[in-house]
C-alpha cells in the first residue's frame, strides 16, 4: 500500500456523517490489515457494541469488501447493467465547435 493510504483513511474515517457503505468498506481495510489506528477508529463509532455483535459487523464488512474486489476483476461490460452483454447500437451525437 502506499505511504500516504493509512493517514488519509484515518482522516476519513474521523469525518462525521460517513455513509454505511464508506464505513463498511474502512472496516474492511482495517480488518483485513489488523492496522491499530484504523481499528480503533472503526470501533470507535460502535462504542456500545457487545464483542460478539462487533465481530459479527466485522465479518460483514470484509465480506461486502471482498465482493466489491471481486466485481472489480470483472470485465468492464460485466458491471454495466445492459441486457445480454451488448452495447446500444446507434449513432454518435454530433457538436458543434464553437470559438
């Protein structure tokens, strides 16, 4: 990973308002890596989580994680949502130049 990744995911993870998915996915870096710093932060915003139900968000995370990486090996026409793997046929959309 680069230098710069664990100190901008910390920030990030500081920010208030994150959406469900941002969390999930900074669990999962922080799980899979077991960085100190990170896990800290992502259990931070569970302060009144029981271990068990902790560990069980965890496993979550790195499973969603783990999908997203998975879908990102895809072809690209994998993860567009078009009817049997074509693309629209037609013509291009013409501008005009304009100085």
């Amino acid at each position: 990973m680069p230098e710069t990744f664990f100190p901008i995911a910390r920030r990030l993870a500081r920010h208030d308002g994150l959406s469900t998915e941002t969390q999930g996915y900074l669990t999962a870096v922080a799980v899979r890596t077991n960085d100190a710093g990170m896990l800290a932060l992502v259990r931070g915003w569970f302060p009144k989580a029981k271990p068990d139900k902790l560990a069980a968000a965890e496993k979550s995370a790195v499973a969603g994680g783990e999908g997203f990486l998975q879908a990102c090996r895809l072809p690209i026409l994998e993860m567009v949502g078009l009817r049997d793997n074509q693309l629209a046929h037609g013509a291009t959309m013409r501008r005009r130049w304009r100085a």
